[in-house]
C-alpha cells in the first residue's frame, strides 16, 4: 500500500481496499500533438472502463485521441483506445479495453492521452479512465 502519495506526479490513488476509481483530464485543442498525463494507476489497478467526453467538437482535419500509458521501457499511447473521432459532442468509450495491450500493471502506471488536431481552432473533452484497484490480500 501507498504510504505518502503526496511525493508522487501525478499521485496514484490507493486506499488499502478493493475499490473503482476514476481518472480525469480536461484537454482542449491547444494539446494538439502533446502526449497529456491523466493520472496514475496503482500496481496491481485494472483499466476497466472510460471514454472521452466531448463537451465541445474538435474542428480541423479529422480529430482524434488515443489513450494509453507511459511505462518504461514499452509506453504503449494506444492501449486502452485508438483514434477515437472526437469531431461530434457526446461520449466515445475506450475502444481497446479487450485487446491484449490491456495489462495488469506491475509497478504504478501513467495513464496518457495524445489528441492528433491538424488545424483544430476549437474544441474540448475529458479524458474519463475507470480503474479498478485492488487490496494487499488481491494480488
């Protein structure tokens, strides 16, 4: 179990106990081309669920967002979603939950979110990651 969470960035969330949890992270369309932190999953924390969450179309030429995560030595940006279209308002699931990208972590994992905007001029989303956690007897 986590025991200072307060060293950590971003801090993975872990409360002793078998629990889901969420991650959130606005983007808009000044993060075009940058690979954006959503947060951190504990060891052990499963991806079980997520999307993004367009609250304002993306324009330019065909807007996308993938999700993945950041660890060393094989980041995989795409594990949880690939090239969702982020063109319309609403809520686009993860796409990748069942493909064998997603992993059971064996150390803290960086959840991140790339969005390809060529020419985007507006445009707004959260990133919502669902993480299952688990407890010191679950392992």
């Amino acid at each position: 179990m986590v025991t200072n969470l307060f060293n950590q960035t971003p801090a993975a969330r872990d409360f002793g106990y078998c629990t889901v949890d969420v991650l959130r992270k606005k983007i808009t369309f000044t993060d075009g081309g940058k690979t954006v932190q959503v947060g951190a999953v504990p060891e052990g924390g499963l991806v079980i669920g997520g999307g993004a969450f367009v609250t304002t179309a993306f324009n330019g030429t065909t807007p996308t967002l993938n999700v993945g995560h950041a660890d060393s030595p094989t980041p995989d940006p795409d594990a949880f979603a690939t090239a969702l279209v982020i063109s319309a308002l609403g809520y686009i699931a993860l796409d990748e939950l069942a493909a064998v990208t997603n992993t059971k972590p064996t150390k803290e994992r960086t959840i991140t979110a790339t969005p390809a905007l060529t020419g985007a001029t507006a445009g707004e989303l959260e990133v919502i990651v669902l993480v299952a956690n688990q407890h010191e007897g679950v392992k």
